[in-house]
C-alpha cells in the first residue's frame, strides 16, 4: 500500500491532489484522516443529533407502546392478517427505537460502551430497519388481497391468518440475515483520541464489501418495498375508485398518506446511501469541504428516515376508526383507574363489551375499505 509520504508528495494542497492523483480507498482513508479534518461534521452531530434522536424515542415509544398495549390488553386477539403484522411492527419499531439514545451518546461524547455493545446496537438497528420495510410490505400486499381479491380473501381468512404468522417469523429470519455483516464489521473506530461505533471492512476486502452492504440495505430496506408498495397501493386505488363508497376518499386520503410518509422519509437518505456507495467505488469526492457538507447532509437525511418509526403508529394505526375506538377506551380505562369509583357505572351510551367485539370482528372488506385497520 501507498504509504502517507508518497501521498503527500504527490501534491501538497488538495486541489492538487484532487486534479493530478487517483487514489485507491485506502489511499483516500488516510487522506481523509490526515488532510480533512471532519471536526466540524462531528461538531453538527454533537448539538443536532441528541436532541433529535430523544424526541423521535420518546414519541415513538410512547405511540408504539400503545399499539402494543391495545392488541395484548384490550382486544387480546389477533384476528386478521394486518393485526400480526402491525403487531409485529409496533414491536420492530420499539426495538429500534431502543438504539437510538446510544447513538444520542455517541454523537455527544462518543461511543463509551465497548466493541460487544456496538457490534449489537448495530446489528439491532439494520434488524429493525429491514423488518419494519419488510412489514410494511407484507401490510401492502394484505390490502391488495382484501380490498382488490375480496371473495378469496373473505374465504381464506382462518389460512391467512396461520400463514401471516409464519410470514412474520420468515421477516425476522430474513432481518437476521441481512444484519449479519453489521454483526461482524462493526467495531469502534479512534478518531483524534475519540471513539465511535461504525463499519470498519478489513483491508484485504477492499470496497467490495461495503458496496454490497450499502447495497443491500439500499435493495432490501427501500427499493423492493417501494416497488411493491407502489404496485398494491396503485391497484387498491383503482379498485376503490370503481367503488360507489362514501368511505373511498377518505381510504384514498389514507393510502397517499401512507406513500408519501414512506417515500419522503427514506428516498432521500437511500439516495444519499447510493452516492455512498458511487463514492466508495469511484471517489468522485475528493475536495474535503464536498466532503464535509456531504457527511452534515447524509446525518440529516438519516434523521429524517429514523422519524418514520414515530409516524408509523399514527398513519398505519391511529388512523383507523378501530384503533381510534380501542384507543378511547384505553384512556377511560386509564381515566377510570386514576379516579374513585363513586358513581354508577358509565350510561350505556359508552362501548359495551358487546359493541366493542362487533367492531373488533367487522370483516376484512368492510375494514379495508376505509383502511380502518
């Protein structure tokens, strides 16, 4: 490998050296260490990301902790395909949400917490990562079939219930798998007498290795959840523009709700991991300021795709006239619990249990046309 003195001697300014050398990626490393210094990237984290990364925990968790609370506590059963699924959503979403204050730590002072941690923090972000696209997928797919194959879906409810559950548990094997190089790259990194928690891919494999993980975190985590979102979602609108319901403009509003909040939170910072991964086979970046307002961007965009775990609850759950019920009685049931029972019970214009299970057992077709979940 080129040593650092035959980097240097190539040029002594980095427009030079960004004209007149071609660096191979360890050559360009030790350029980045030694001729760019990212204090100020590190700087932008430090006051950006902390408070940021708390706020999105702490609505996210509180949201999603609901979810969870109104299937095991008030309707105690999961009675549709898109019950498991959102389930097993609200539970990737806590899990990922449960990393976040560590790389709050991390940004501020960072990381303190051992190469073992890091390794799992990691690993347990790009598990929930892939398993809350993989999930939102699967939600897409259950929609198609209720709302567009009505007659077969309606047939096949108790078959597609037992397949939803092994559908989740193939999600969760799948997200195993593609964590798996983050289990066995990440490591903490020193940089100017300072920890940090990130990929570091041995010399021996070159680039080849980081482009196929960004590759596949970029394939997997957004591209074919994109295309077979679009593709249900695009159907289920046709089909419900056919529909003489009062309910459709409301679903329609629902489902351009849904797409948008996907696309706007994870295309920009996949497109981000793309020129990511352009870079590490090409270094089209050399001038250290592009590569500086490159990294500040690329943290942003990163923040904004995170906030996609505190909208989930909101566009997937609350947004649904059974959700919105179980959530009120949730809350009275809260309500109840905090004030003296003094008084008779509620008048009967209150949900009665036996209201309560009508709704819980309305059928996929009537649900999905609202998409009311």
């Amino acid at each position: 490998m080129t040593s650092m003195d035959d980097i240097m001697t190539v040029s002594t300014t980095e427009d030079s050296f960004s004209t007149s050398f071609t660096p191979t990626i360890d050559e360009f490393d030790e350029y980045e260490s030694y001729m760019c210094d990212r204090l100020s990237v590190r700087n932008f984290r430090a006051l950006y990301e902390p408070p940021l990364y708390w706020i999105i925990t702490l609505v996210g968790g509180a949201g999603n902790m609901a979810v969870v609370w109104i299937y095991l506590n008030i309707r105690r059963r999961l009675k549709t395909m898109t019950d498991v699924y959102l389930l097993n959503l609200a539970v990737a979403d806590l899990l990922f949400l449960v990393t976040l204050p560590l790389w709050a730590a991390e940004a501020r002072n960072g990381w303190s917490f051992g190469s073992g941690l890091c390794k799992v923090n990691s690993a347990l972000y790009k598990v929930n990562l892939f398993s809350s696209m993989l999930l939102l997928t699967c939600i897409s797919v259950d929609r198609y079939f209720v709302i567009v194959q009505t007659t077969k879906a309606q047939n096949s409810k108790p078959a597609r219930r037992r397949c939803s559950r092994l559908v989740c548990v193939g999600v969760w094997l799948l997200a195993l798998l593609l964590a798996t190089p983050d289990l066995i790259f990440s490591n903490t990194k020193n940089v100017e007498s300072q920890l940090y928690c990130t990929m570091v891919f041995p010399s021996h494999m070159g680039n080849r290795t980081k482009i196929l993980v960004l590759s596949l975190q970029v394939s997997m985590g957004f591209c074919l959840p994109f295309i077979i979102m679009a593709f249900c979602y695009s159907i289920i609108i046709a089909t419900l523009l056919k529909t003489r319901n009062f309910q459709k403009h409301k679903a329609m509003r629902v489902i351009l709700a849904v797409v948008a909040a996907f696309v706007l939170s994870q295309l920009p910072y996949n497109g981000v991991l793309v020129m990511e991964a352009v870079q590490a086979t090409k270094l089209t970046m050399t001038n250290c300021e592009d590569l500086k307002r490159f990294d500040m961007v690329e943290q942003v965009l990163k923040s904004l795709a995170y906030m996609h775990a505190c909208l989930n609850p909101f566009l997937y759950v609350f947004v649904g006239v059974r959700f919105r019920k179980d959530l009120v009685q949730l809350l009275q049931c809260c309500r109840c619990r905090c004030l003296p029972s003094t008084s008779k019970p509620q008048n009967s214009k209150s949900r009665s249990p036996l209201s309560s299970t009508r709704v819980s057992v309305m059928s996929d077709s009537e649900t999905s046309q609202a998409l009311s979940l």
